[in-house]
C-alpha cells in the first residue's frame, strides 16, 4: 500500500498528527520504534496542559500552547480521556519574583490567557492552605488543567486506528529515500527489514528528530537532552495540593512544581540536567535531592515518605529556543516537528494542525471527513455504580476478577487492553492502557497475575513476557517455563 502520510514516532505529537490526518481522510501509516505508543517524552513529563502565559509572545510555543489547550477541551471529552482544570500558582517569594510575575501575567495577555491575575497573600493561602507562609505573592491561572498524558496518546492513537490509520509498533525507522525530485515517493525502512512507501513523513521523532531528519540527509539542530527527575506520591498524599504549584521560572525550565494528577496522586519534579545521552531515564540520588528541597520551598510540609515512584523524563531541548515546525529544506513533503519541548504536551492538537497546513502547502490536500469516527469511550469498573457493575459481571465473570486491588482493575480491562487497538504486550503497556499496576503497591501484588493473563491472552510461555520492551524479562528461572499460564494464583 502507498500512504498519503507516514508519521516517524507514536508520542503525543505523531498520535496527534496521525488523528487529525486520518479525520481528514488521509491515508496514514505510524511508524514507532518501542513496543507502545507513548514510550518516549510523552510517558514520563509533569502532565500539566499549561493556561500559556510562559512561553515569549510570538513564538511558535505561545501560539501552539494557547491553541492546543483550547482545542484539548473537545477532543479529551469526545476520546474520554482524564482532564482536569485545577488552576496553577506561580509563587513569588521576594521582590525580583514579584517583578517576574508581572512579566508572566504581562506575558500572558498577550498570549491569550483568559482570567490572570496577581494574588496576595491572604488570597494564595485561601487558594492553597499548605503553601508556603514565605511566598508573598502568585500569579494565578484558572485555566491551567492536568491531564492522563498515557492515555491521551492512546486515545488518539486508537481514533487514528478507528479511522483507517495503520500503527507498526517495534518498527525503527533506519533509512529514507526520496526517488524523483521533490513531490516524488518517500521509502522508509525500518530496522527489521521492512519498507514502506509514502507520499509525505512527519517526522515527530521527539528527542531522535535530528537523527531522522539526517536520514534523508537533512541537518539537526543540536540536541540537547535535558533530564528531569520526578517522585509520585501516593493518592494518601493527593490532597496536599490542589492546584499546580509552580515557581518563578529559570532559564532552565518552568522549575520544580508540586501539583495534583488526574489519578488524585501529587507528583513533584522536575529538575533539569543537560545530558550527553537522550535516552539515560534512570533517576539519581542528586537529582531526587535537589527535586525534594525545591518543592519543600513552596510546600513545607511535603509529605515525600509517601513516595510511590521515581521516573525521569527527557525534554528534546536543542539549540533553536522554540518548536521547529517547518518542512525540510530537502522537500516539503518532508515535514520536522523538531524541539518539541515543555509545552508540547499542551501543543500537541495545535501542531498537528500546523503539520496539515504544511502537508496543503506541499500539495497533500486533505478535507474533514463526514463519516468519520470521533469519539472514543473507555469503560473504567471502578467508576461505575453497583447496578452497572453486576450487569457486566453477569455477563461476563471477568468483570468481577479484580486483577490491581490498589486502583480496583478488573481481569476483562486488562484482556480488552491486551486486544485493544494499541496492543498491550507487557506489564508497563498493561500499566498504562488498563491501570494496572499504577496503584500504591505498583504491581508488586498484581504484577504476576497481569503477567500470567499477558502469556494466556498472547499464547505465550508466562517467562516470555517482559516488563517493558523485549528482553526485559521478569522470570529467568524455571517457574511455569512449560505452560502459557503459569505464574501463581
Ligand atoms: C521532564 C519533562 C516534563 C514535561 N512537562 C510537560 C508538561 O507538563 N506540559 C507540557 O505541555 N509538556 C511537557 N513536557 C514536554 C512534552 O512531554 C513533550 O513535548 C512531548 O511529550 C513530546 O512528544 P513527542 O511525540 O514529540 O516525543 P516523544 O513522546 O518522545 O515521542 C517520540 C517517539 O518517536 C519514536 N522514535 C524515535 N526515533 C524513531 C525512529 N527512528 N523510528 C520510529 N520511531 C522513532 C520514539 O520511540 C518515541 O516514542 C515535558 C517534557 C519533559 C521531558
């Protein structure tokens, strides 16, 4: 099959692009390189859609942030996907910060940002009891909201799906020609041998863009992958802040925040490390450190023992200081969507529809397709009242199998994960397409029973599963080597 588009990476960005494009009746091909979607900067990030009143006026960044939020509001209704409008604090601890919160909220008008403003003290405690009794002042933004970043990607993957686009997951893009001259046929190999071949790419590689763009010969921007490290609280914790709690942003970043998930847990980070490597996720005991004392200064009374998880994340900084949008130079078919840094997450939905006004402006025409499907609908047992509930066990037991006690996950969520759309292979995709494993426990109780439902759902011996990609094998050992079932019950 010849595709209009072929989009490099399944992220926040490239699920966005292949959404769009499929809506508008684009034939799309997703090639990703993991075994999931959302496995890069779109699974590990503070999971704020940002109100828009940091990015510098006139960049692509502040438009992009404005637009996206916008537009998020429709799209997480009709795909179902978690968002919540908490409101964020900037806090200002002295007069330089003061200063810098007028140039925010100054910043902000001009951005677009509905309802900002300056709050006192009295205000910022009414707003946030625990908040610092240090912090004099905050510019408060009502519209800032948080978001299920995991099943943002998904679900605008499976819409993608639902509409005609193909996803190959496990498939790295390792070479690209273009046969002709500009408006010719893209070929795209990945790392197993296979070829495809398209009419245009978006490249949405994230921290790997400059790497595909020199693919088809084109130039990168001088990556700079900067770290930020995290701690998740458990939901006991949740409660210690309401809104999102920023401090006066650096030039390395939007700082260490405190805030509320979607999930009710309170996630705290991130601080920012300029690596070598764009892919070193490991966390480290300086870095937790330096995370802990600066969101200590906005919330004394952190309650970090009730620290579930760390994680760390990769920004796809580089030498441009905004979001590269813009065709390559080699061919306008070839679309880089390079940089895409915080506030990406927030952009994303904006800049796919920049990606499509460019693919216009190369000749690959696209136009809002009647018939097709958008909207996505999750059914998530925990939610539903007692009257639902046995309804779905009656007809079906599995419903009533609580597979994850910590986040009450039942066995037919997890199997309609592992048969989804997106298929979910591993413990970690399980985690993320069904919930499993999220929980205070964080699978230590339910991870050998996903585990034993991965091997009888896929046909697989129970040591064959992994917890993320492949080779990362949990059970090296003879338990239940000679059954697909296996593991304990
Ligand atoms: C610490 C941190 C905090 C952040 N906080 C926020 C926030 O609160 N709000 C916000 O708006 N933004 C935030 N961001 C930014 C946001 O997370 C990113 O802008 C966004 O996730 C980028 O999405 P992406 O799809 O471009 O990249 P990614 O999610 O990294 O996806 C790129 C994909 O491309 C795939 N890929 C790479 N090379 C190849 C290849 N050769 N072939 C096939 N596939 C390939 C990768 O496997 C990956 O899945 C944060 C980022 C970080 C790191």
């Amino acid at each position: 099959m010849h595709y209009d588009l072929i989009v490099i990476g399944c992220g926040v960005i490239g699920a966005a692009v292949a959404r769009l494009a499929s809506l508008r009746g684009l034939g799309v091909l997703v090639l990703e390189a993991a075994h999931d979607v959302s496995c890069g900067a779109s699974k590990a990030n503070s999971a704020i859609l940002h109100a828009g009143f940091d990015p510098e006026p006139g960049t692509l960044m502040a438009e992009m942030n404005v637009r996206g939020v916008e537009l998020y509001r429709e799209i997480c209704t009709d795909l179902d996907v978690p968002r919540l409008e908490n409101g964020a604090l900037v806090l200002g601890f002295d007069q330089a910060d003061r200063a810098h919160l007028e140039l925010l909220l100054e910043r902000g008008r001009r951005n677009g940002v509905a309802d900002l403003r300056i709050v006192g003290q009295e205000e910022l405690r009414a707003l946030e009891p625990g908040v610092s009794p240090e912090a004099t002042a905050a510019l408060y933004a009502p519209t800032s909201a948080i978001v299920d970043p995991w099943e943002l990607t998904l679900a605008m993957t499976e819409n993608a799906i639902a509409n005609g686009a193909r996803l190959e997951l496990g498939a790295r893009v390792t070479a690209i020609r273009l046969s002709g001259e500009p408006g010719g046929t893209f070929t795209v190999e990945t790392e197993d041998g296979r070829s495809f071949t398209g009419r245009s790419i978006v490249n949405a590689a994230g921290v790997e863009a400059g790497r595909v763009h020199r693919l088809l010969g084109g130039s990168d921007w001088g990556s700079r992958p900067t770290r930020g490290e995290y701690y998740l609280l458990d939901k006991s914790a949740g409660s210690a802040a309401r809104h999102t709690l920023f401090q006066c942003p650096t030039a390395a970043g939007k700082g260490v925040l405190v805030s509320p998930t979607v999930h009710g847990n309170l996630i705290v980070g991130p601080n920012a490390e300029l690596l070598d490597d764009s892919h070193a996720v490991e966390t480290t005991a300086a870095g937790l450190a330096e995370v802990a004392a600066a969101a200590r200064r906005s919330l004394p009374a952190l309650p970090l023992h009730e620290n579930i998880r760390n994680f760390a994340g990769i920004r796809a900084a580089c030498d441009v200081d905004d979001f590269i949008i813009a065709a390559s130079p080699l061919d306008p078919a070839f679309i880089n969507l390079a940089g895409i840094k915080s506030p990406g997450l927030s952009a994303a939905p904006a800049i796919a529809e920049r990606a499509l006004e460019l693919l216009r402006a190369a000749g690959i025409r696209s136009a809002d397709r009647p018939d097709a499907v958008r909207t996505r609908k999750r059914v998530r047992f925990r939610d539903l009242d007692l009257e639902e509930r046995n309804r779905l066990i009656a007809a079906d037991p599995a419903w009533g199998r609580i597979i994850c006690r910590c986040e009450t996950i039942t066995e037919a969520e997890i199997v309609a994960a592992i048969h989804g759309p997106v298929p979910a292979t591993s413990l970690d995709a399980v985690k993320r397409h069904a919930g499993a494993g999220m929980g205070r426990c964080q699978g230590g109780f339910c991870g050998p029973r996903v585990q034993a439902l991965l091997a009888r759902e896929l046909g697989r011996r129970y040591n064959d599963i992994c917890q993320h990609e492949p080779g990362s094998h949990i059970v090296l050992g003879p338990l239940g080597a000679e059954t697909t079932e296996g593991g304990p019950s």
